[in-house]
C-alpha cells in the first residue's frame, strides 16, 4: 500500500492490518505508551472545503505520532490562484513526506499521485471518504466483535459515504442493503464492484433495505459543494430518515453510525442521533486512531 486513495484500492488484508493497528495504536494512547513512529516527519494537508474531524484528527495524529502537520488551505495556496495540481505535486514531494488532500474531484487526487513522489491520502473527494470507512470499520468491530454476519444499511444519497460504505463492508465480508431515490444511486464503478457479490441489495424503499440490519448508516443530503440543490434533495430524500418508526424493523441491537456534521430533522432524528450518541462519538473518535494506523503504514520507515 503506497497510498489511500479509495476503499477499491485496499485489499481484505489491508484493510484488517490497518484495523488492528488502529486498535493497537488506540490501545497505546489510552495507557499513556510512547508511540513516536513518525518522528522528524511531516505532513501536508490540503483543504478545498471545511472540515472539523479530518483537520483536528490528522494534524493531532500526526503530533502524536511524533510527526509535524501543517494545514494548508487550498483558498491560500497558489493552487487557488491556479497553478497547477502537476506543479503543486512535485513542489511539495520536496518538502514533505506525506500529502492529505481534501477537494471535489477524485482526479485531482489521483494527479497527486501522478506527479508527486510521496504517498498521497485521500481526505474526502465527491467519489469517496475513506479515512471515514476505515474509522466506521473500527466502530462496527469493537461493538460487535466481528464482521461475520453482519449487514450494514445504509439510507440515503449515493454520495461518498455510501460508494466507500459499499465497498469496505463488502471487503470485510458484511452484506449490504442501500436505499436510495432514483437519480442519487452510488457510483457505476461501485455499483460494478458490488455485483460481484450475492450479499449486495440496492433499493429505493428504507423499509426493505434496514431489514433485520445490524448497523444503520446515513449522510446529509446534501454533500459540500451541493448547497445550491438542498432544497431540491430535501424533496427527493423525504422518506428516507432515520427514525424510530425505520429503526424499529433493524435489529433489536442494531447500532448506527453517521460520519457528521449531521442536519437533525433531515436525514436522522435528533431522537435517533442522541439515542446512538455513544456509537457515533466512538466513531469520530476512531477517525484518530484509524488515520494514525494510515499514516504510520504510509510513512513508517517499517512500512
Ligand atoms: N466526517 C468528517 O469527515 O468530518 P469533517 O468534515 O468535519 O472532517
Ligand atoms: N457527504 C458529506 C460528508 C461530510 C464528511 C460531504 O461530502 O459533505
């Protein structure tokens, strides 16, 4: 593994080596262990749009780990005046030893990686967010010990979430069941990947889709970038809220995730979000430990 660009890219073993590294690593901070693997090392991180989790959790990461980040907002970079992606890559592979980059499109990233000489990980891009998938992963496996017979719902838009979601629960051996309206289904290369597998189940009715499901996962409506069509996408995603009456035919035990920042009252009730508020904290939480285990395989002289 050379970088993170998208759950696609890792395989079943990667992704239960970062997992187990994240749990270690989380292990360590709890109990006041020195764990120093990044030290003398520094990272960029890119930012063409907001974030609370990512920024804080990446730039403590890295202080944790030894290491030095630096936030760079895109807006102040001369890459917002223009200067091109192919320059920008080759510019900061000279200083750095690592680049996060958060923005719109996915090729962006991936020119990143063309052009630059260091690994390069993907902080959320419209296609995908995988810092977060490995996070919710984390999540899932300390609530419920393993993945095996597990199945991960997820209502809503085909956004980034739900192409990562799709494809790191089925990696891990989860079934899935989505629901989304007509016109925001996943990625077709996601949509691709997942009919591979008997297990995958695309709907547009809720109902069917949280079936008996163990974790229930949902995103705003409204992704960045997408503020213009809010009030046209709280029309098409009426019906498909989390709430009690959607929760009831879950799992008695079922937990839910939600990356955040959530819009109570949209995609979730603000009864769901506080009833779950442990699980969901968790799993901002373990965006921490999850990126800690990302960067130390990434940037660790033992990699
Ligand atoms: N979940 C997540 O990525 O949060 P931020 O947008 O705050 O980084
Ligand atoms: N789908 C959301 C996730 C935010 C973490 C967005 O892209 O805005």
């Amino acid at each position: 593994m050379k970088h993170l660009l998208k759950m696609m890219d890792l395989s079943t073993e990667e992704i239960i080596e970062i997992l187990n590294l994240a749990d270690q690593l989380k292990y360590e901070q709890k109990h006041g262990i020195e764990h120093h693997h990044l030290k003398g090392k520094t990272l960029g991180m890119i930012f063409a749009k907001a974030s609370t989790r990512t920024r804080v959790s990446f730039e403590v990461g890295m202080y944790q780990l030894g290491g030095h980040p630096l936030f760079l907002s895109s807006h102040d970079l001369q890459i917002g005046r223009g200067e091109p992606v192919q320059d920008t890559a080759r510019v900061l592979s000279r200083y750095l030893d690592g680049i996060m980059i958060r923005t719109f499109d996915q090729e962006e990233v991936e020119s990143l990686v063309k052009y630059g000489t260091i690994p390069i990980i993907n902080g959320l891009t419209d296609l995908a967010h995988p810092c977060q998938i490995l996070a919710d992963l984390m999540t899932i496996r300390e609530y419920k010990n393993s993945f095996e017979g597990l199945k991960m719902c997820f209502i809503g838009d085909g956004n980034n979430m739900m192409n990562s979601l799709i494809v790191g629960c089925l990696k891990v051996g989860m079934a899935v069941s989505v629901a989304c309206p007509e016109g925001y289904h996943p990625a077709q290369m996601v949509l691709d990947f997942a009919a591979q597998y008997p297990c995958f189940e695309l709907t547009d009715d809720p109902k069917q889709a949280v079936k008996d499901a163990d974790v229930v996962i949902t995103d705003v409506w409204a992704s960045m970038g997408q503020e213009g069509e809010a009030e046209r996408r709280r029309k098409a995603f009426a019906g498909y809220q989390i709430n009690k009456e959607l929760m009831a035919l879950a799992k008695p035990d079922a937990m839910v995730q939600h990356c955040l920042p959530a819009h109570r009252g949209e995609e979730i009730t603000e009864e769901i979000l506080e009833a779950h508020a442990n699980e969901i904290f968790d799993e901002a939480e373990n965006r921490l430990h999850a990126q800690k285990a990302v960067l130390v395989k990434l940037l660790g002289d033992n990699k």
